[in-house]
C-alpha cells in the first residue's frame, strides 16, 4: 500500500463527524501547565553562535574569522589560534499542526483518552513551555471543524487562545475526501509563513492523508527549519487485540473490512511497512519523525518530542 494510505482499524465508528473524548486528560489547560513544567523547567537557548551576551566556548581560527575575537594567549599555550564564541538567546517561533481529521478521534479501551485529545495535551504542553521560554507560538490544523488560525504570538494570553481553540475543535472530515483540500492548505500555509529557524511540530495519526502530504512535510523542513511529524496512534492501532469475527469500519471514507482475530500477523506485516515507507520518504529529506501512543505517560512524550525539536 502507498505511502500514508494505510487506514487504522477501527472496532467501532461514529461516522465523519466524532465528538472528541478527553478521557483524564481535561481540564485541558491545567494538564498541559503541569505536563510542561515537570518535563521542561527555565527558557532554553539557541543553538546558535554569534557575538551575543553570553560566552560560548573556543574553537579553531579559520580564515576569514573576525579578528577581534582571537584568543592571543591560546597561541602561547597551545600554539595555535583559537577564536572565542559567543552564544545569543535567541526567539525561536514554534508552530503547531493538529490534526483534526475523523479518524483521530477514535479512542481505544487501553488509551488515556482519544488521539485527538492526546494530541492536543502535548500541543499545549509544547504552548506552554513555548510561552515560558519567552518565544512566539501558532497553531491551525489539517482539516476539522473549526478551521481556526492562530497566528504567531506569545505570552500567557496565546496560551490560553491556544487551548480554546484545541478545546473548541470538533472532528471532522476525511484527509483523502471532503477534507483532502484543507489539509493540503494547511500545510502550504504553514510552510510559506514559517520563517527560517522555526521549528514546526505536526501532529497526526497519519492514516488517510493525501499522497501529497508527504511533498508538503518535506517543505516545511526547507529554508533551515525544524520540522518533527509527531504520529499519534491508539494502542489498539499497534498490535491489534481484536478477536473473532471482526467488521471494521473505517472513520474516514466508507471502507468496512469482514475480517478475524487470525489477520493480526498480516495486519501487523503491513503495518510496519508502511511505517518504514514513512521514514524512507521523510527522514532523509530532513523531517524528524516521533512515534507515540496513547497509553503512554504523556510525560515520555513530551520529551521524545523537545529533544527532536532542539
């Protein structure tokens, strides 16, 4: 099966329109402040060196160096020149894609709540720790009800525009139909504002994108940005628990599949080639890719998804 086309199983269905299950994860608000702040404590810097505020270090002379920087006393001891470094802290705008298509709103009965709501707790948590950093945070989203865009902003007021807007949203839609165009426009989007040294962090269950997609990840990594595609799945999505006579019905479309409990090795087979479809598409044209699931500690998460983000 192609790329991104690989549809989750579904053990139940709620048509193209879900209402969202926030499980424990609400009050959304107060959960992303906690998650944030025992995972990320203190702004963080950039990675970037210049002529800024704080020391940064040695390294080599190189010519065309300024100058002005060489450490003349490192010839004397090591008998080559060395320049300083300095490091500048530096504003670094972080923009959020949810995916808010139907399939993300399924929920299995081993998961904190669907992967829609999962996906928005980590959202937040990201505003948050954007907002305590002192850095510019924007949010849209690949299809949904609500086609709300928040631009860049910062500050405690954009974290909470940022919530009601994860808070108001509604599933909707499928990514290979009725909301194939909105997806698609949301990424062109993103990638043309997205200015050099954003990071860009989508969050998706992946499953029914359009086959373009894929093209429009890759943009958002251009022009020296950091693009990580967080794929949120549901437990069940992963090793497939289901058995006996199964009718599965899918969120998004109108596919339904008669299968069994014995179809869970074939299932799995393809599973992890589309997986691995994914990443030869995407790491290599420089996008970051961070598997997690439902079930899990929101808390390991988070950090899977800052590290890959720094």
């Amino acid at each position: 099966m192609s790329t991104g086309s690989m549809p989750a199983p579904r053990a139940s269905g709620h048509g193209i329109r879900a209402k969202v299950d926030w499980g424990n994860l609400s009050p959304l608000r107060v959960r992303a402040r906690i998650l944030a702040d025992g995972v990320w404590a203190g702004a963080h810097r950039s990675a970037r060196r210049g002529t800024g505020i704080e020391f940064g270090g040695f390294r080599e002379y190189v010519p065309g160096d300024d100058l002005r920087f060489l450490d003349r006393r490192s010839l004397l001891r090591f008998e080559r020149l060395q320049v300083r470094q300095f490091e500048t802290e530096t504003d670094r705008a972080v923009r959020m894609l949810v995916d808010a298509t139907a399939s993300m709103a399924y929920v299995g009965s081993r998961a904190l709540a669907s992967k829609y709501a999962y996906a928005s707790l980590l959202a937040a948590a990201l505003a948050h720790v954007a907002s305590v950093s002192g850095d510019p945070s924007a949010l849209a989203f690949l299809a949904g009800e609500q086609r709300t865009i928040l631009p860049l902003a910062r500050g405690r007021e954009a974290f909470e525009r940022m919530v009601s807007a994860l808070e108001a949203q509604t599933t909707l839609g499928d990514g290979r139909g009725s909301a194939e165009e909105q997806v698609l426009a949301s990424l062109d989007h993103a990638a043309k504002v997205s200015r050099r040294g954003s990071v860009i962090a989508v969050f998706s269950d992946l499953a029914d994108l359009p086959l373009a997609s894929i093209d429009r990840f890759a943009a958002l990594a251009a022009r020296n940005r950091r693009a990580v595609v967080i794929r949120v799945n549901d437990p069940d999505e992963l090793d497939f628990p289901f058995e006996g006579s199964l009718r599965l019905r899918s969120l998004e479309g109108k596919t339904t599949v008669e299968t069994d409990g014995e179809a869970k090795a074939r299932y799995q087979e393809r599973f992890h080639a589309w997986e691995r479809s994914l990443e030869e598409a995407l790491v290599p044209r420089g996008v970051r890719l961070v598997y997690v699931a439902t079930n899990e500690e929101p808390q390991k998460a988070l950090r899977r998804i800052l590290t890959a983000l720094l």
